[in-house]
C-alpha cells in the first residue's frame, strides 16, 4: 500500500485515538531513508507489547521495525512464541497461524503477492524463535531454502522455549540445565547459520543486537538480497533474561558478553557472490544519490 | 418450537449465535429485524426510530471507513458524520482489531473482544456497526447481545448480520443517506431526539480533550 | 427458520470484481456461476475421477495449487500441475508434506488467491492440525479428499474413516457419490465456501479408487468458460496484502488471557465459524438442489448413505425390489453443515433404516442416530472396511437378516 494510503478520512479522524494520528503523521512509511535512528523522533511501529521489562526481543523488534526497507509494502509471518505477544501492536500485517509453520505460509503468501501485485515489491519477513525455527519448524525452515523462496527468514535464538517456561531448544549450548534437561544439554548448539548457507540461503548473519546499526544493516541486506535473489537468514541472540537469570539490565551485558571474541554470538556474515555485488551495487547507488542530492542547493533557506 | 428473535439482551452467559438459531440472512433489496426479514426500506424507518428514541445513540465506525484506504471509504465517513450529526449521535470508533484490554479507555473506543465494556460505559441504548469486518462485526454483535440491553443494528456492505436486532446489506454511501433521510423525515414529522446531550469524545496521548 | 431456503430457482450471488463476458489470459470466458450451471450445454466426455478433477480445476479460475504425492490423489494432482504449465493457474508446486502443503496453501489464501488442493488418508491426518486453522481464520481453501485407510497396518485402498476425523474441523464437508457429484461439488464448492457470510475451508469428499480411479460419462461444460475469481476484498476478515485497513493486524491475535474477556470470545469465535457453516446451507441448497437427494420415502424400509454407499444401496435397492422387498433412499450430500431437518423429515415415515458405510466407526450413522427420533430404527450396517468393496448384495443381506427372513451368506459362494 502506497504511504498515500495509510491516512486517516478527514470527516472521522477526530474520534481517532492519538496512536492512530501519530501512526500516519510521524511513522516512517515510505521514507527511502529509514532506520534505526529514526526510533525516538518518529512514530514506532510497534505501538506496546507485554514482553517482560528488559527483554532484549523488545529491542530487536523495534530495530527491525525501524529498519525494514518498505514497512508499506511488507507482511511479517510469526509463529507461536514470545514475539506473537508483540504482533498484534506492529503496524504491519502480519500472520500467526500454528507453531512451526511460518515458513510455508510465507511460500504461498509470497508467491500469491508476487503474482497480484507483479508491479509492487511486496516483501515477506519471517520473524519467529528458536523453536520455531530449528526444532518443530525446521523442515519447513529449510525446504523453503532449498526451494529458493524469496523471502528473509528471522530467527530471534534465546536458546531455549521461553514462552512456555524455559524448556531445552535445539540452539541450546551443550550442557545448559533446563526444564527437559535436567542433566544438562546433550548434544551441541545446532549450526543454522552454516546449514542455512549450506541449504541455499543468499545471505546469512549471526549477531546480538546489542548494536543498532549492525541490525539494521543485516535486515536491510537481508530483504534486498531475497528480493532479488532468494532466501536469507538472520539469527538474532536476544537471550531470555528471566530464563538465564538475569535482571533486567543486563540484557545488554549479556549480549556484549555473547558477541566478543571467543563467544557464541561473534558476528559473522555470509553472501553469495551475487549478493555481495548486489549490495555493493546499490550502496554505490546510495552514495551517489547522496552526494547529488548533497551538491543540489535548497532554493530557500 | 417458536422462532427465535434477535432481541437486546442481556441474552445467557454465553448467548448463541442467531444463525445457530435458524435465522437466515436477507437476500438483496431486504433487511432483517429481530430477525424477521423485511423490505429494505421498512428498515429504515425502524432504525431512524430507534436511533431517535434511544437515550445515547452511537454508531461504531470500523477500519473500513475510519482509514482512506480508497474514495469510496471517504465518501462513507462523511456519509456517517452527517448521520451523527442528523440524530445526533455518538462516533465511538473501532480502529483496529486487536485485543487492547486493559490498555484502553472503554468510554472513547470499542473492541471487538470486549465491545460489552463500552456499551456499559456509556450506557448506550442503541447502536450502529459500519465498515467493521464482518466477522469481527459478528463477535461484538453477539458478546453485546449476551450481556447489554443495547439494540444493535448493522450496515453491512456484504451479506448482512443476524447477530444485530436490526442490519442492512449491500450498503453503499446512499444506503447511509437514505438512513439519514429516514431520520431528517421523522423529525420533520415531529418526532424528537431523545438523546441526552453530548459531546464526541476526542483525545491526546494525556487522555480526554474536553 | 425466519426464511424459506429451499427454492433452487434463488440466485447464487457472484464475486462482482470482473466484468462478465471478458476473457482471461487463457482466452476463457467469465461467465455468471447461474449461466455455467443451469444455462450451459453440457456434453458426455468419459473419465477417470482424477481426470474429472482435472476438467473442475481447469474452469475453476484457482490461483494457488499445492501438490505432495499420496495414493490416490496423485494423479490428480499431477494433472493439475500440467493445468499450471499449461497457464491455467497463476502458482503451483509440490510442497515437502501435507502439513506444510496446507500451510503453504493457508499462506496464498491470506494473500487473496482461490487456493486449492488434494490429500488423501494418512495426509489427511498428517495436515490435520490446519483444518482448525484454516477454519478459525476464515480461509476459503478447497481441499479435494479422495479417501483411504488411515490406520496401522498401512493400506493404500478405500476407507472413510478420515471423514470422522474431519467432522468437527469447522470445514464444510461433502461428500460425493459419483464423478459427476465430484465435478460439480469442485466448482459449486468454491461458491459457496467464497460468499462472505460463509467463508469457511471446504472438504470435497471422494471414495478413493472407487471414484478416483474408475471411469465414467460425466456431463461437463464447454472449457472456454470459466468462474469469476475470488474477490479478497469481499472476505470477512482483512485480506494479509497491506493493500486494505488495518494495517495494525495480525491474523489472528491470540486469546488466551485468563480472564472472562478471553473465554467469551473465543467462544463467540468458535460459534461464529459454526454460525457461519450455518449460513452456506442458504447457498448450498439451490446449488446442489437440496443437502439430500430421496426416492420413495413412503417405503417402510430406507438406506440412508452417502458417497459410493449410496449407489451400492441403489442397487441393493433393485435386487430386493425383485423380491419383493421395496426400499426407499436417501443420499447425504453434505456431512457438514448436516441435513439435520431434511434427514428427519425424509425418515419420519421409515420403520427401518439402513446406513451401509465404507468404514468401521459408522460415523455416518451415529450422525443420524443422534437426529432422529426413535433412534433404535436405526441399522449402523453394513460396514466394509480396508479396501472391501461392498457387493450390493451384503446390503440386501443386512436388510433381509434384519427381517428375519432367511438368506445366504455371499461369504459362501464358490464352495
């Protein structure tokens, strides 16, 4: 939907709650620059949600928000978990429909959208846990891969099944007690990040978001990539505070503990070659629309 | 076994759904009320003297009408404002669909998981839901049916709602007017609002403007 | 009931987005659904059921098909790839298993396509999680059903036990006697599941083999017509394109606080997807003149069936005719919304009634016994089951035990 759109019938708007005249006045639909930084002087997508205080999913998904190329132009499928606590408040369709299956909903949604609206890029985004993702989902997760569906696959990793009490998940680190391992984690953190490129994935990104403009930069990569090319992966560490034991304070630590040398969550970065000159391309392209833009003088002060 | 009505409530605990009931949707160029089907236009008079005689008449825009999404929506909300202003009634809206409770002033808004809440609130007698989807039309109508005294009534750009008292079908922004003109026609007959009076709620992130 | 439903001359209302008479891309015609199905000549053309399915899909103006292979939906699905390279469809492929296949197809229906599939028997169950889903979020998916054993051991052959499993899924569910019933429930389907005050997932049932593999003469349309496609912005629920208001929306927030607020509405959810399967019999009854089809119900003696049964008991009806015997008949066309009041009116005169089934839970008569009164009328029998073909004169047996009058077991025949 074109930013023109999502506006408000002048004859009704003043019945309207302010979120909703926010939402069209200062959100940042359509405007070719967003990003991170406009979160705090512009209208968030994500109007509330009931995530515990400090949870570092909450931030992830205000900077994934923050950071999509064409909010106006995007779904989002989820899947059962945390984050379908955060959904229903995105201004951005999105869809939960069971636990597992959100990468065959966005096959189907992505290739009817591609064929309504051939002229439009209507991007599809992915967005679901862990479990979601590497256990119940997993087949799904990488069939979609290895059918080359052009669409980003976002896995928010915690490293365990938060929602339903702090449960063993695949991308558990070996030895971790939890509920449903109570001696300890048997077998090692699965790989998805290398199976992912393994299975087809155009560009895969492991990292924290501890830092903003490293999210932003793997998400906006993430959707140009798989809308040319094909399917892209991005594994996000947003540790389960309340699982782990920590306050909520500490997500940050936690997650800058996670990415220095030696952790589990250093960041790494993968593209094909194709992708790689596909971004190098449009940053070139970018740079020099800057620059022109730079050099043209305001006509008025 | 005598056919059921759709009447105010409060209805049950959990009250049936009309069509569980065997009342039957309206075809084209009818209405339904209380669930016995009628010619469109009785309709409208019957609504225009509900609307006039209720103590807080309210109509409910939904999405479809409250966001511009084409001309056609625009057309309809200035449709609806002059209705309001012809009865006069209330404009509560339905922005959205998801569940807001708690985080929700009942009084200004209504939600389709909880509509009980603002009819209790403001304790409105009569009712109009228009461009809300059907199927969340369908929900509120029932819940309000199950535990408010509020006539309901719906004008439905589809099929219609037996879970309303009253609904109209196939809509457009001349069944809005010709609703308006049921109303203008009362009055002029001397038919009198008995609204108490009012005025539209309006708010900023620090709560109501008055 | 507040309104007469059953006059079959009502007319069924179109999606109205295209304009009648244009062409698509395949040089078909959309034509009014009342044209293409009281106005059309139909001609005899000699298929095999898969082939039938084939011939629906083509007029059909789906947009989304997904295909996994399972016995015996196979070739059909197969064949409505060739439709799809054909450019009949806009989007076709095979997905990795049922339960991603019916999620793949839950996917293009939120984006606004007409989808259709097919599974059969442990596919059927593999997917089962989704019907709910489907039905819960008012996705008017067709799925074509062609039935087989689902149970250990593992058997390929005809069975209707899946149906029990599917009763309650909240799809409208029917169930076809020949290929002709399955041609015209394909298209009729798609109507009737589509108009908005129904919008629910549709299971077309078939009698695997039995009607999927064997050939018949079915009347069909000419092929230069077709359906008008779905219309997303007709549906009762936001269409998932960004395209229509709200944009703030999720299909479907979750309702599970544990407060009242969140019991009452999933309840009056629960009800409005029954409600709303109520609503399709105002649709259903014109296009397939009636839930049921009777003969002779002034006959003492009744089947009552549905599916190949029916026409086993056509027979069966024939042969005890010949000894005198007369028996009357009622065929189930739709398992859900059940013919509740027709049922009861059709058996109100029967003092005997028999439900022969292609199962072992006899689903479909303790669906009947639950209606009728005097119940104890009614005869959960003859079951066949695991592929057994159910000779007409096991019918005949049942009937004439049942009078007790003396008969001899077919089981001996050939000694």
């Amino acid at each position: 939907m074109s930013k023109e759109k999502i506006t408000l019938c002048e004859d009704l708007a003043d019945i309207m709650p302010p979120e909703y005249h926010e939402l069209v006045a200062t959100a940042t639909y359509g405007k070719e620059d967003r990003g991170w930084k406009d979160i705090g002087n512009s209208k968030e997508l994500i109007e509330q949600h009931s995530l515990c205080a400090g949870c570092p999913e909450s931030i992830a998904f205000r900077y994934i928000l923050a950071s999509l190329p064409n909010p106006e132009d995007t779904v989002f499928v989820g899947s059962t978990g945390c984050t379908s606590l955060v959904f229903p408040h995105v201004a951005v369709q999105n869809i939960h429909s069971l636990f597992g299956n959100q990468n065959a909903i966005a096959s189907g949604l992505k290739r009817t959208l591609k064929c309504r609206f051939p002229d439009v890029e209507k991007d599809v985004v992915v967005l679901a846990g862990d479990g979601a993702t590497v256990d119940i989902g997993l087949d799904m997760t990488m069939q979609s891969w290895f059918r080359q569906e052009k669409f980003t696959t976002i896995c928010f990793d915690n490293e365990l099944y938060a929602n339903t009490g702090g449960q063993e998940s695949g991308l558990m680190q070996k030895g971790f007690v939890a509920k449903m391992a109570p001696a300890g984690k048997t077998f090692d953190k699965v790989r998805l990040p290398e199976i992912a490129r393994e299975a087809g994935c155009h560009y895969v990104a492991l990292l924290t978001v501890s830092k903003p403009n490293r999210v932003e930069r793997a998400i906006r990569n993430a959707v140009y990539i798989a809308r040319e090319l094909g399917p892209t992966y991005v594994q996000l560490y947003t540790p389960c505070i309340l699982e782990i034991g920590k306050q909520s304070m500490e997500g940050l630590d936690e997650m800058k503990d996670a990415e220095s040398i030696g952790g589990r969550f250093v960041m790494k970065e993968y593209m094909t070659d194709e992708a790689k000159k596909m971004i190098e391309d449009r940053e070139a392209e970018e740079k020099a629309k800057r620059k022109a833009a730079k050099g043209k003088k305001p006509v008025s002060a | 076994m005598s056919q059921y009505q759709v009447k105010p409530g409060p209805e049950a605990f959990l009250p049936p759904s009309a069509a569980s009931m065997g009342i039957v949707l309206p075809d084209p160029g009818e209405c339904h009320i209380e669930g016995r089907i009628a010619p469109e236009e009785e309709g409208y008079e019957y609504a225009a003297r509900k609307l006039l005689g209720a103590k807080v008449p309210t109509l409910f825009p939904g999405p479809l009408v409250l966001w511009k999404w084409n001309e056609k929506a625009a057309k309809k909300a200035a449709a609806i404002r002059a209705l309001s202003e012809a009865i006069p009634a209330r404009l509560i809206p339905m922005a959205d669909y998801r569940p807001k409770y708690p985080k929700i002033d009942p009084e200004a808004e209504i939600n389709p998981n909880h509509p009980n809440l603002t009819i209790w609130h403001n304790k409105i007698d009569v009712c109009i839901f228009i461009g809300v989807h059907c199927h969340q039309a369908n929900l509120a109508l029932k819940i309000i049916r199950g535990g408010t005294d509020c006539f309901t009534m719906a004008m439905c750009a589809q099929a219609g709602h037996e879970d309303a008292c009253l609904s109209f079908r196939d809509i457009g922004v001349e069944s809005i007017m010709k609703l308006m003109d049921a109303v203008n026609k009362l009055k002029k007959e001397g038919v009198k609002s008995q609204a108490v009076p009012f005025k539209q709620i309006s708010m900023n992130r620090k709560g109501r403007v008055d | 009931m507040n309104k007469q439903v059953d006059s079959p001359k009502d007319k069924i209302i179109r999606s109205q987005h295209v304009k009648l008479g244009t062409k698509n891309k395949k040089d078909q015609t959309f034509t009014d659904v009342n044209t293409m199905f009281y106005d059309t000549e139909m001609t005899p053309n000699f298929l095999t059921g898969s082939e039938v399915i084939r011939a629906a899909i083509k007029i059909a103006s789906v947009g989304t098909s997904v295909a996994y292979p399972i016995t015996p939906q196979s070739e059909a699905a197969a064949l409505i790839g060739e439709l799809y390279s054909e450019g009949y469809l806009d989007e076709y492929f095979r997905g990795e298993s049922e339960f991603a296949v019916m999620g793949q197809c839950a996917g293009a229906s939120f984006a606004g396509h007409r989808v259709f599939t097919t599974t059969a028997g442990p596919g059927t169950l593999r997917a089962m999680e989704n019907f709910p889903m489907w039905a819960g979020s008012r996705l008017p998916i067709q799925v074509c059903v062609t039935m087989r054993g689902i149970n250990s051991p593992l058997s390929i052959q005809p069975d209707t036990l899946e149906a029990h499993f599917l009763l309650e899924s909240g799809m409208l569910m029917w169930h076809a006697e020949t290929a002709q019933d399955l041609f015209d429930f394909i298209l009729k389907g798609f109507i009737v599941a589509e108009q908005p005050d129904v919008h629910l997932p549709i299971a077309t049932m078939c009698d695997g083999f039995f009607v999927t593999h064997t050939k018949d003469t079915v009347l069909l349309p000419p092929d230069d017509i077709c359906l008008t496609p779905y219309d997303p912005y007709k549906s009762p629920v936001p269409c998932m394109d960004m395209e229509c208001p709200p944009v703030r929306m999720m299909r479907d927030p979750f309702i599970m606080k544990s407060n009242y607020i969140s019991y009452m509405t999933h309840a009056s959810w629960q009800q409005e997807i029954r409600a709303a399967m109520e609503r399709s019999r105002k649709h259903t009854i014109p296009l397939l003149d009636g839930l049921i089809d009777t003969h002779d119900l002034d006959r003492e003696i009744l089947i009552v069936s549905s599916g190949t049964a029916v026409s086993q008991g056509r027979e069966a009806i024939r042969l005890l005719e010949e000894e005198g015997i007369k028996v009357g008949l009622v065929k189930i066309k739709t398992i859900r919304p059940f013919p509740h009041e027709e049922v009861k009116e059709a058996t109100k005169n029967a003092k005997h009634i028999f439900v022969p089934e292609f199962n072992m839970a006899g689903w479909l008569a303790r669906e009947i016994k639950a209606i009728v009164p005097d119940n104890h009328r009614v005869v959960a029998g003859p079951h066949v089951a695991g592929g057994m073909t159910m000779p007409s004169e096991v019918i005949v047996e049942e009937i004439k035990k049942y009078l007790g009058m003396k008969v001899s077991s077919i089981s001996n025949r050939g000694s």
